[in-house]
C-alpha cells in the first residue's frame, strides 16, 4: 500500500495516539512533513522546533506505518548516540508487544529477534520486517538482512551541540553521513532526516542548501520579537512562547532560544554586531582627509575547508571616525596574497599596516623583505600581538559600531559579504566564515593604539610651514595681557 499523510495520520490517530500521555490535535506541520515523508523524494530532511513531537511524528509514528503497511521491511534508525536511538526503539518494539488492537489488526505473530538495537517482527501472513537501531558515526556500511540491505534510513536529532560547535568535527561528521551512512541504502532508497538546526554549518543546514535533497524548515512563530504564525497554537499559546523566551535571555541565552525555537541561530537581540550599525559613508566622507591603515589576517593553505586571507583598509578622519574603504577575501597561496598586500599598498599607500604576531606572520617575514627590497615598495607594518578569543578580539570594533563610529562605503560590490559574515559572528564556537571578522577587528585594534587624528596630520609641506610661521609670529611682540 502506498503511504500518504492522510494514511499516516489516520493510522496514529486509531492505533498509536490514544497511548500517548497527553495527546493534542494533529498540527498541520506535521501532516506537510508526513506527506513528504511518504513521497517517492530519496532524500528528504525536515527541522522543526524543539518539543514539538518531531520524533512522536516522524520516527515512532512514520517508521511503523512503514513496515506495517508493507512498504518496507528493513529499516535503520539512527540518532545522536546509541542510547537515544536504543529509546525510540524500544518504543517501537513496546507497541508492536502490547499494542492489542495494532497487534490483532497487522497480525503480528511475534518477534524472532528482540535485542535492544534490533529486532524481527513476524506476521501470520509470513511478511517479516526488521528495524535496527544506530548511533551517530557507528558502523552501518554493507549490512544485509535475507540478501537486502536497508530501504530507508530515518535520522532523528543526530547532532548534538558539543559536536556542531567544532569545525572538524562538523567535517568529519558531515563526511561519515555521505560516505558512509547514506551509502548503506539500497538502490532506490529513501532517506529521511530530521531535528533542529543547531549551526549554520550543521549537518541540516547543509542539507537545506543541498538542491539534491527535498526540504522543510518550520519555526515556532514568526521570528524572535514577533509571535505571528505560531506553528501549534494548541499546544504552544502566545504566552506559553514567551515564557520560554524570556527563560532563555534571563539565563543569557538568547541565541539559544532562537536556535532551538526558530532554527535560526542568528534570529535573536544579542548579535555581535547589528545590522543597524552598519551606517554608509555619505559624500563628505568620501572626500574627507584620513589617516589610512590596513589589516590583514592571514591564511596558508587552499584547501577547501581552510581559511582565507582577509585584508582590511580603513581610515580615520579627524572625528576619530572609521571609513571602511576596501575589503579583500580570498582562498589564495602565500604568493598569491603577497601580490595582493603589494596591490593594497600600490592603491591605498596605507600609513600602517597591522599584522597579527604569530607563526605565521614569523614564517612569511622573511619572503615579504625579500619582495620589498626587489620591489622597491616598503611598507610600514606593525605587527599586533595575537590574541585567541575571538570574541575578546572583536570587541575594539564591536564597541566603535556601537557608538556609530564605523561607516562604510556600502555601494562597493564587497559590501554585501562583509555585512553577511560580521551579522552571523557569534563570537562562540568556530563560525563557517570569520575571516573578514578577524582583519576588520585587527584594524580596529591597530587604530586604538595610535593617538587622535588631527586637521594638522593631514597638512602639506607648505600648510605645515605656514601654520608654523604663524605660531611663530603671534610670539613675537609685547603682551596685550602683561605689556611685557
């Protein structure tokens, strides 16, 4: 029998739902996400908020509808870790034991394997099904069960949040899912993954870009100031919401909310930097004398996954204000963004350029004297000492945003990406991409070590020497004051 959310919601409604603790109405997100669940999609990822029964749905409901109605006999259930997945399934195998009316209407015979991370149902009709219970990153690869291997695969919350915070632990996981995992189906399997979003570069999130892959994403309401569209009024009211809200900011956690609640990690009051301090340079700050400097924020290597070099050029006119002039990116080798320093010095003749004392600056020293005196070109750099936290390291600009002491030419084509990355900088964890983050607070900090800008820093020769005759001139003479 071909499934169908009228099917699925049918079959919980009559069998399953009267055992639960305090059943609710079906809520219509659940009936979209039954409905792409029982379709022919391979691959299908759905996240929605927290408490809001994605595993009652989806994994204890779904999978049984599954193997009951004959539509496949051989499944894996997979989740963050053994033990959590050993719990659905053993609710699984509870209902299939004690379930009277589901046991006399499918006809189960009796279980011809009951361990806690696998069993084999019999019917009376001689129909068998197998579900197997997994942990993230366990073995699955090439099991077989009468010649087949597995059908569908069902991911419940296999993320959890020690592992998204780490950039090589998302890769590693990242690489066990598609290598490994989702190998494990046989042709013309089907996929199904669910949960909450938990980073921008999670498992999820990577899966909702993915055109391969069919997805949905549900919040609980709008957005975090805004409580429109509650997902399920019945169960979660306006008030309710706001409670656990405001649970979160007291304990100083907003951004937890908004990723557990909104699957939006980003979509909370406490961002680093906010987009209305992104202010753009008008006419006059074009034009305006100013102190040039740049930063740069180095990387070494090409690979996919690494880093980029990121530099920064920035000058402050005699308000003490900040204008954002240039902003570079790029996965470049060491030669590559060598050329692309000489570049930032041949168009902005930067004043001071700031590196970040490390290994790596030490390392490269020697090849960019070595170019400056074939060159010609000799530039004044300063290196900054380094500092690991980033969050500590982005504070100089943080706090000139704040105070509406930043402006940048948002009409350039760079604009966009910087705003993009600084807005998702938490500031916490290793973000997918900090690097533009990195050379704009290094600038910043270059800038808090050097003393005010004045109107007289800007004066040429002959301004200077004019300035100074008259300085020279008004001490020359009587007193008007002593007559002396």
């Amino acid at each position: 029998m071909k499934l169908s959310a009228q099917l699925i919601e049918a079959f919980s409604g009559t069998f399953l739902s009267p055992r639960y603790d305090s059943p609710q109405p079906t809520p219509d997100f659940h009936r979209q996400g039954w409905e792409l669940y029982a379709s022919d999609a391979p691959q299908v990822m759905l996240a929605a908020p927290r408490n809001h029964a994605k595993s009652t749905s989806f994994t204890h409901d779904f999978i049984l509808a599954t193997v009951l109605f004959r539509v496949e006999p051989y499944v894996i259930l997979v989740g963050s870790s053994e033990e959590m997945t050993i719990e659905h399934l053993q609710d699984i195998a509870s209902e299939l034991q004690e379930n009277e009316d589901l046991i006399r209407e499918f006809g189960i015979k009796g279980f011809l394997t009951n361990q806690k991370t696998d069993i084999i149902v019999e019917c009376t009709d001689g129909y068998k099904f197998r579900i197997i219970a997994r942990g993230s990153e366990q073995k699955i690869r090439g099991r077989k069960w009468n010649g087949r291997r597995p059908g569908l695969i069902v991911c419940d919350d296999m993320e959890d949040d020690e592992q998204v915070e780490n950039r090589d632990r998302r890769l590693k996981f990242s690489r066990w899912f598609f290598r490994a995992a989702k190998q494990a189906l046989r042709d013309g399997g089907r996929i199904r993954v669910h949960g909450t979003i938990l980073h921008e570069d999670s498992l999820l999130a990577r899966l909702s870009k993915n055109r391969a892959w069919k997805h949905m994403i549900f919040r609980a309401h709008q957005s975090f100031d805004d409580f429109s569209n509650i997902l399920w009024p019945e169960k979660f009211s306006e008030a309710r919401l706001r409670n656990i809200r405001q649970e979160f900011i007291d304990n100083g956690d907003s951004s937890g909310y908004s990723q557990e609640y909104l699957n939006d990690p980003f979509d909370n009051d406490e961002r680093f930097f906010n987009s209305q301090h992104f202010l753009p340079m008008s006419e006059r700050d074009f034009e305006a004398h100013k102190l040039i400097c740049a930063a740069a924020d180095f990387a070494v290597s090409t690979r996919e996954s690494a880093d980029n070099t990121s530099f920064s050029v920035g000058g402050l006119d005699i308000t003490n204000l900040l204008h954002i002039v240039d902003q570079r990116v790029g996965r470049w080798d060491t030669e590559a963004w060598i050329e692309e320093l000489f570049s930032i010095q041949d168009a902005w003749s930067p004043d001071i350029f700031f590196v970040e004392d490390g290994v790596i600056w030490k390392s490269v020293w020697p090849m960019i004297r070595t170019q400056m005196q074939l060159r010609g070109i000799y530039i004044n750099f300063v290196p900054v000492p380094s500092t690991k936290d980033k969050a500590i390291r982005a504070r100089s600009l943080q706090r000139r945003m704040k105070a509406n002491g930043v402006r940048f030419n948002t009409l350039a084509d760079w604009f966009e990406s910087l705003k993009n990355e600084m807005l998702r900088f938490t500031g916490r964890g290793q973000a997918v991409k900090d690097d533009q983050v990195d050379s704009m607070a290094l600038l910043s900090r270059g800038f808090d070590t050097l003393v005010e800008v004045k109107k007289e820093d800007f004066y040429s020769e002959e301004e200077q020497e004019f300035e100074d005759h008259g300085r020279s001139v008004k001490q020359v003479g009587r007193s008007a004051v002593t007559g002396y």
